[in-house]
C-alpha cells in the first residue's frame, strides 16, 4: 500500500507540474521504480512510519492548487494529513497568507 502510495504521489505531483510532457513516460517510470525501492522507504514501511501517506497528502494539495481543483479537496485532504503529523497544518497559515479563503474554511470544518 505504500509503494501504490508513493507512485500515486510521484504521478500527480510529475502530472500537475508539467512534467510528464517535458521528460516523457519511460524515465518517469524508471525513476519511480527506483524510489519504489529506494532503502529509506524499505525502512520506513518496516518501521511503521506514515511519511508515504503525508507526501500522498502533500501531492494532493499541491495538485489541487496547481489544476484548481474544489478548494474543499485541498482543505479536506490538508487537515486529514494533519491528523496524521502537525506538518501540513502549516497550510492554513500559507492559504490564508495567499487569501485563499475557501481552502481554511474546510481545513477547519472538516
């Protein structure tokens, strides 16, 4: 679940920044298979970590700002990500800095 995770992650964020036209499907996939099985995310599913699981969170906000997608994706998936660790809270600060009110609205709601 992590590895499909990640993957996921790498393809938004590599689909929203324009990337995927740039470098083309095969390196993509040759890079993402060599973070798949990369030591440090061996060890961290061992571990019981959750870092997959906030860079999949930090990939779907970034995502919906760059595609501006419904501002209740990127507030709903930020504080569920906060659950997780205090690190994505840090999003209602940098919404409400861009006066991006919708987006807090939801963190806090949901």
């Amino acid at each position: 679940l992590n590895h499909a995770m990640l993957v996921a992650a790498l393809a938004l964020v590599v689909w929203s920044s324009g990337l995927w036209t740039r470098w083309g499907s095969w390196s993509i996939a040759v890079g993402a298979g060599l973070v798949a099985f990369n030591a440090a995310l061996f060890r961290q599913n061992l571990a019981g970590q959750l870092n997959v699981v906030l860079l999949l969170c930090w990939a779907v906000v970034y995502t919906a700002e760059r595609r501006a997608w419904n501002p209740a994706i990127a507030g709903s998936v930020a504080s569920s990500g906060a659950l997780f660790n205090l690190s994505p809270g840090i999003l209602i600060v940098w919404f409400l800095l861009r006066r991006r009110w919708a987006e807090p609205a939801w963190m806090t709601g949901f």
